[in-house]
C-alpha cells in the first residue's frame, strides 16, 4: 500500500509507548483522579472507572489507533481516507477540540513549572490562598503560560522522534520513578492510614449509580486517556503495521491508571497527616494548587523537596500531554496545506497560545474551556469516533489483525463499537450537556 508516503516513524515501540503514556498521563491523573473517587464513593468509584475504562475507553483507544495507523495521517486526512469528504469536518472538530485544549491546559501547566520553580528556590508560600490567587490569573499567569507553551512547541518543532520521542523515552520513566518514591515516603507518614481509608472507603456502593457520577467517570477515562480528539490517532500514524495495537492500548490503560492510582496513593496521606482533608472537596484546582502546598509548607524542609518532587513530575506529565495535543494540530496543518514541520509549529502554536490568553487572564474562562471540553468535545468525539469504526469503516477488523493476528474478541470489540459505546455515551451526553452549560453559565455570574 502506498498510503506511507515515507512518513516518518517512531524509532522504537518503546519510544511510541512512552509517548502515548506521556500523552495520556497529565493532570488528569495526578489530581483529578482521587479528587473524584474520593467524591463519589471511594472504592465504588475506582470499580465503575476501570470498568469504563476497559469496556468503553480502551475499544475507542484501539479504534483511534487503528484509523490512525491505518491512513498514517493526521485526524483531517484519516478519516477523510476512511470515510470520504463528509467525515474529514469530523476530523476539523479534533482539531479544533486540540486547540482549545492546548491553550488552557498550558496555562495550568505554567502554574506547575512556577510551582516547582518556587519549591526549589524560595520554598513554598506562607499564604497559599493568596499565592494562588495572586498567580492563577493576570500577566504572571500569563508569562508561564507563553513559557511553558514555547517549551512544548520547540519540542514539537524537533519532530516525532527527534522531539517528541527523545523527550518522552527520557521524562516517562523518571516520572513513574518520582510518582512511586512519592507513594513509598507517604506511606510512612501517620496520616496513611485514615488517608487511604478516605481515598478507598467503600461505604457509599450506590452513589455509583447516580448519572452525574457515571458522566464524572467516563469524562475521566476520556480525558485521562486523551481520547476524543485524535491525539492517539496521530501518534498512531506514525506507528508500522506490525505492531500490536491490542497490546498497545492495553498497556498504555494500564499504565494510565497505575499512575493515576499510585497518585492517589500520595495526595491523601500528606493531607490526612496534616489534617487537611476537609479542604479536599472545596475546588478541584483550588486544592491542588493550594491544600497540598499547605502540606508541604508544614513538613518544613523534607515537605520542599517532596513538594518540589511532585510539582516537577506534575510538569513532565503536562508537559508530555500538552505536546500531543500540539502535535494534532501540527500534523493536521503539514498533511492539509503541506507546509513543513517548523513552519506549521509556529503558526498553529502562537494562535494556540492567544487563544489560552483569556484563560490564563480570567480564571472563570479556564474553567469554562475545560468543561466543555471534557464533557462536550472529548466524549461526543469518543461518541462519533465509534460510530464511525462501528459503522462507517469497512472491515477495521483486518487492520487490527495486522500485527496482532486474529483475536477471537474481534468481532466483540466492532459490535462494542457499534452498540454500547453510542448507547452509553450518547445517555451520558443527553444529561452531561445540559449540566455542562448551566455550569458554564454559572461561571460568568
Ligand atoms: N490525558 C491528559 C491528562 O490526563 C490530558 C489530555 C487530553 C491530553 C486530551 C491530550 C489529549 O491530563
């Protein structure tokens, strides 16, 4: 088949691997992960997560690598290949969820890199309420924002393997080092035991059930496996057809939740031997920018390293994510109006960072942004993308096969595709998006 066109290839599956974990593990996991399970029911929580996970994530995860590897083009192109004119404005809308991403997610990673900046050489602030105030929003907000976006497109500039693999086959390992020291240290701490017992109690089974709880969930198996808007999709059209994609995806899920589990593992000891957990269901962000400093702050000096440790693996993990998400825009405008890599890199990455400005200026945008993405963009493109390998595509079962013979759940995973993932998404977006508007409404009250 001619449809390589001497695309350029991962170097090693080691390398696509740790860029695809890079991709999927983010701020998704290190915080927002054991904010909701210890919200919504604990343990009850953590079983209906890896049950979405596997049975309605993972087989979108396998469909995105599939059309990816499949056309080896950007979101636009692919499914243009796969599916005719009709399905390329579905690819636009990756794109365009890409975007909108990229920019606000980059201002919040700003915050992580000043945070570990400050850990390492002034230490944490003594008000941590007016600190994250003070810098969430406004001009400094800003200025990390363009730094940490600059960072990430000069990685992207450098190109799939001498950018984006080079960074991730480094960064990914130390990440997963730092995040289980973190959890090590923190089981020595007194809090552990009632910090896991908040973070795993199983008292609340039905809370599961609610519909509210179930979107929280899938958004985050979503979000978590930066599924929805063709982020694996690219990285995967730059994968050789012998590779296992039911393999790959499975170890990138698992790997995903490890992180996300270990992390929670860390979080909830520190705020529990400090007596902070009621501040834990005040804000999502908040607590993450404000309780845990709190922490760090009261374990004097081995609470600034541990802290800076944290806050550093914090920016690998944005750092990882937000650079797939520039890569689908990047790849998307080299496939479309066939400029090279600089060129498009730094088109598409100043209008991503203008776009983050009123993010990173009013926080209520920010807000905003992430909330239509997660329960908006992410899983109506999760919701399309099925439709599309479940009805549209013909025969992606072959493509699976290549590289990873025929598994006889094959034809399980097309009718997964074609009948659970519209039914459950599609019931979930029907209460999500109302919910989502009212909330972005509320906002600018
Ligand atoms: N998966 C990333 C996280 O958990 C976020 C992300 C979403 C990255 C979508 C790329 C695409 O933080």
């Amino acid at each position: 088949m001619s449809v390589h066109r001497g695309r350029e290839h991962w170097r090693s599956r080691f390398g696509f691997l740790m860029a695809a974990i890079g991709s999927a593990v983010g701020l998704g996991n290190m915080w927002r992960f054991s904010y909701l399970t210890a919200e919504h029911g604990g343990a009850a929580f953590v079983l209906l997560y890896v049950l979405m996970l596997f049975f309605i994530a993972v087989p979108i995860l396998l469909a995105e690598m599939v059309i990816g590897r499949g056309a080896a083009r950007g979101p636009v192109q692919a499914l243009g290949f796969f599916g005719g004119r009709a399905w390329k404005s579905l690819g636009a809308v990756f794109v365009a969820a890409g975007f909108v991403i990229a920019s606000y997610y980059s201002v919040i990673a700003g915050w992580t890199l000043r945070y570990t900046l400050e850990a390492i050489f002034i230490g944490f602030a003594d008000d941590p309420v007016g600190h994250f105030t003070r810098i969430s929003s406004g001009g400094e907000a800003l200025a990390w924002h363009l730094i940490f976006m600059a960072g990430s497109l000069w990685i992207v500039a450098n190109g799939v393997t001498g950018g984006i693999e080079r960074t991730a086959v480094i960064v990914m390992p130390l990440l997963f080092l730092v995040v289980c020291g973190l959890a090590v240290y923190a089981a020595t701490l007194p809090g552990a035991g009632p910090g896991y017992a908040y973070y795993l109690n199983a008292e609340d089974y039905f809370a599961i059930f609610s519909p509210a709880v179930l979107a929280d969930a899938a958004g985050q198996a979503f979000f978590s496996l930066s599924l929805g808007m063709g982020a694996m999709l690219t990285y995967a059209s730059y994968l050789e057809r012998t590779t296992n994609l039911p393999l790959q995806s499975g170890m990138i899920a698992v790997a995903d939740f490890a992180i996300a589990f270990i992390a929670g593992l860390v979080v909830f000891p520190l705020l529990f031997a400090l007596g902070l957990a009621q501040d834990v269901s005040e804000s999502t962000l908040g607590a993450l920018f404000i309780t845990l400093p709190k922490a760090f702050l009261e374990l004097g000096l081995v609470g600034r390293a541990i802290g800076a440790l944290f806050f550093a693996a914090l920016v690998v993990g944005a750092l990882t994510s937000l650079i797939s998400l520039l890569e689908v825009v990047v790849a998307s405008t080299i496939d479309i109006v066939d400029w090279d890599r600089r060129r498009a890199t730094i088109v598409t990455g100043i209008a991503a960072a203008a776009l983050g400005v009123p993010a990173a200026i009013h926080l209520p945008v920010l807000d905003a942004m992430d909330q239509v993405a997660t329960h908006i963009l992410l899983i109506g493109g999760g919701l399309a993308l099925a439709v599309f390998t479940g009805w549209r595509m013909e025969d992606p079962e072959s493509e699976v096969a290549l590289g990873a013979g025929h598994y006889f759940w094959l034809p399980l995973w097309r009718r997964i595709l074609r009948y659970a993932v519209p039914v459950v998404l599609g019931l979930l977006m029907l209460q999500s998006v109302p919910r989502t508007i009212a909330n972005v409404i509320a906002l600018f009250d």
